[in-house]
C-alpha cells in the first residue's frame, strides 16, 4: 500500500509538472490554491486535489518539487487519503506532524512521502482542512534539520467537493 501510494504520488506529481507529457491524469479544475485530477490506474479510478507549499523553512539542501494530495480511489474503498511529497528526504524513523486549526496529526515517513499515521484520521484531517486556512507540515529532513512547509487551503474545499462528484 505504501510503495503503491509513493509510485501513485509519484506518477501524479509527474502529471502536474508535465501535462503535456503525462496525460493519464486528467484536469477537474484549479480552484485558488489547489487543483482536482482524475486518472485510471489500471485498477480504477482514482481522484485527487493537490497543493503546493506556499512557503518551506529552511529549504533543505535539494529542495524539490512539494505537493500535498487528499486522494480517493473508489475502488479500494478509499476516500480523503491524506499523503505529502515533501521535496527532500525525511530521516529515516522520523515522524511529520500535519496541524491545521489548531489540530495536530501525526504522519509516518518513507523516503520523501509522508501519510496519516492513523488512517481513521483522515476524515477528520478533511473536517479540518475544509474549515481551515493554513496547513502546516513539520517534518525532520535526513540531515536532522526541521524543515516547516506551509499550505493555503484556499480553494481546498471546492477541490475536493470536484474529487467528490468524479470519485
């Protein structure tokens, strides 16, 4: 499930970056800050609204791109599933926070990916990103540095009701 959703993170971050290359994931809309897309892995359908950081602290050594995504996949029975790929690596064994309207969430790491530790989680992560402004993701990078990267969620919660009416 974790390698699926690195490799899926991976393949959606590609689309975003390289439409015109990568047309398997199709537009929904853009909607302030954030943006819906549908494509079919093969198994299915799978949607997802997405960001990028508005800020990162102190950007690491080898910042890349940064996305956030809030994913469903209908098929496998998934809905709101929260992941981030930070654009540098976490330290192994680390764990991100994800706080948002005063509500913290704790995020289990892998390389440069990081989901909700608690899946059961997510719906209230989804609460929270729908009635907040900010979302703030702290994670440690390999290197031991504390690295801040901050989302808008303008936009959010038209981006995810687009995921909801495709998914």
């Amino acid at each position: 499930m974790i390698q699926k959703s690195l490799s899926l993170a991976l393949l959606l971050a590609a689309a975003a970056v390289l439409p015109a290359q990568a047309q398997s994931a199709r537009v929904l809309g853009d909607f302030r800050d954030w943006s819906s897309y549908a494509a079919d892995d093969g198994s299915g359908s799978i949607c997802f609204a997405m960001s990028r950081p508005k800020t990162t602290e102190p950007e690491p050594a080898g910042l890349g791109d940064a996305y956030l995504y809030v994913t469903d996949r209908p098929g496998e029975d998934v809905a709101g599933e929260f992941n981030v790929v930070a654009g540098y690596t976490f330290q192994t064994g680390s764990v991100a926070t994800a706080s948002v309207g005063g509500q913290e969430f704790a995020l289990f790491t892998q390389g440069d990916a990081a989901w909700l530790d608690d899946a059961g989680q997510a719906s209230n992560l989804a609460a929270a990103i729908r009635a907040g402004s900010t979302l703030v993701v702290t994670g440690t990078a390999a290197d031991g540095t504390s690295v801040t990267q901050t989302y808008s969620l303008s936009g959010a919660t038209a981006a995810q009701q687009a995921v909801g009416a495709e998914c």
